[in-house]
C-alpha cells in the first residue's frame, strides 16, 4: 500500500487489458489517476471500480495519436490534480498481417498509434514532471521490441523504436530527474489476444517459445509498471524490462 502515495498517473489505453490492471494497482497503490483511451463507456466503468475501491480517478476519452487529444488530457489532468509525476503510455494496437499484404496506410497507422502517441505523450507531459521536481515515464513496448517476431514487420519495427525513443528521453531528461523506461510484455491474455487465445495450436505455440509454462496476465505486467514508477526504482533509467516468462532469456 502507499507506493505511490502523493503521486498523479496519466495512463493510456486502459479501458482494459494491461492498462486497466496498471490503473488498478496505482489507484491501490495510492495514487490518483488519469485514464484514457478510445473506448469512452468502458474507461468510465475502470473510474467507478477505482472509486468503489476508495481509489481516486477520472476517465477520459483520448485517441493517443492526437496532438489535440494530447493537449486536452494534459490540461485535464492538471486542472483536476495539479501535478503529473507519472506517464504509462500504455494504448498500442496490434496488426500482425505479413509484410507483403501491409499498405503504406496501415503501416503509418500502427506507427502512429504506437510511436508517435509517445512522442506526444512525452511532448506534453513532460514540462509538468519538470514543474514537479521529476517523474516517471513508463513506455509499454514489447517482446517484439526485443526481437524479430514473424508476420508483424511494421509492429515489431513500431515497438522497436518505442524502445529506443524511450532510452533517448531517459539520457536527455535524467538531469531533471526524469526516469523512462521500456517494458517488454511477453505473450499476455487481454482483449488485443483474445482471438489468439481461443486457437489452442496458437497457445500451445506461445506455451513452446515461453520457459516459465504458463501465459502471461496484466497483473503480471503491471507490477513491472508499479515498480518502475514507484521511487523503488529511483536509480534505473533507459532500461528495458522484459515480463515474458523467460521468452527473451533463450
Ligand atoms: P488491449 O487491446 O487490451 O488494450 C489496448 C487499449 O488501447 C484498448 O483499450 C484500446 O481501446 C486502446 N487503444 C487502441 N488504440 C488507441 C488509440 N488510438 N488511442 C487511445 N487508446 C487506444 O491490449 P493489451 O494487450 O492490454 O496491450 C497493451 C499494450 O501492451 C499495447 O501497447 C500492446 O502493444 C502491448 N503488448 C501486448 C502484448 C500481449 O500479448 N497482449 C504483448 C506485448 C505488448
């Protein structure tokens, strides 16, 4: 309890899946919280089962691949809650179509969304973290961002550079006290999976490339996010963290 106490979070995506158990766990954890994502009724429905928690939150819709969408987050966030010391640019999409059937279209979509949603998030928050003294930023890449997945050029090449993007910010914003770093979750059952997971020759398949033998869950990932959020981590910065059951250590 309290290992975030006295904090504000802005999380993205997380109506459900990772973000969802991210925004659970800080609101536990004692922080107040800023969650959004695209899917309005469902981000509202996270806010009720924080408050009913005793958590203190507010929900708001925001396409991350918007500047505007960006800039009205932030003032909200300031508005309600004065400061922002954490930023879980958690929301990603997922298009694991092979290379040669991609389209320019589909391809600056997954870039957009996944990467430069970052860059913004970044642009906008961090002038507040400098405000506040420092903060914490939490960039939610993959274990695609680690290596070269099959049949998901544009999403392993889109998560590739959430990884770096997020070491450059960690070497440019460390002398305001600013940490980033990367997480790279492994095979994980949410709602991006949900199909996946109903083929049983899939789960057997991502059961083979996982040593610790069991899927992933948000919780799973979300204690990595606590912890590299929290103070705990206070000295670690521009590093990645896989949460993978192993998948990356072969
Ligand atoms: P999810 O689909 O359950 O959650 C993603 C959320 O992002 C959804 O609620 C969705 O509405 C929201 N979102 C999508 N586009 C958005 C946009 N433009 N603006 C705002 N919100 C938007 O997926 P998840 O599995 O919880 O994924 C969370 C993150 O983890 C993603 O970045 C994903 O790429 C990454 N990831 C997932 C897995 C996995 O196995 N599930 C593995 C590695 C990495």
């Amino acid at each position: 309890m309290d290992r975030l106490k006295g904090k504000v979070a802005i999380i993205t995506g997380a109506a459900g899946g990772m973000g969802k158990a991210d925004a659970l766990l800080f609101a536990k954890e004692g922080a107040k919280v800023v969650i959004t994502d695209l899917q309005e009724e469902k981000i509202q429905e996270v806010v009720k089962e924080i408050e009913t928690l005793g958590g203190e939150a507010i929900g708001l819709k925001h396409n991350v691949a918007s500047e505007e969408d960006w800039v009205s987050v932030v003032d909200a966030a300031i508005a309600k809650f004065g400061q922002i010391n954490i930023l879980v640019n958690n929301a990603g999409i997922s298009d694991a179509v092979p290379f040669l059937d991609q389209t320019v279209e589909r391809w600056e979509r997954t870039m957009t969304v996944n990467v430069t949603s970052i860059f913004l998030g970044q642009k906008y928050v961090i002038p507040h973290m400098i405000e506040a003294g420092g903060g914490s930023i939490v960039n939610i890449s993959s274990i695609a961002g680690l290596t070269g997945g099959s049949g998901a050029g544009p999403y392993t090449a889109s998560k590739g550079a959430v990884r770096m993007l997020t070491k450059a910010t960690a070497v440019d914003y460390a002398k305001h006290n600013i940490r980033a770093n990367s997480i790279h979750p492994g095979y994980i059952e949410t709602p991006m999976t949900v199909d996946l997971m109903k083929d049983e020759q899939m789960v057997q398949w991502f059961l083979m490339q996982t040593p610790l033998p069991r899927l992933g869950k948000p919780e799973d990932i979300a204690q990595g996010v606590l912890f590299l959020a929290s103070d705990e981590s206070s000295y670690i910065t521009g590093v990645e963290l896989p949460i993978d059951g192993g998948y990356y250590a072969k």
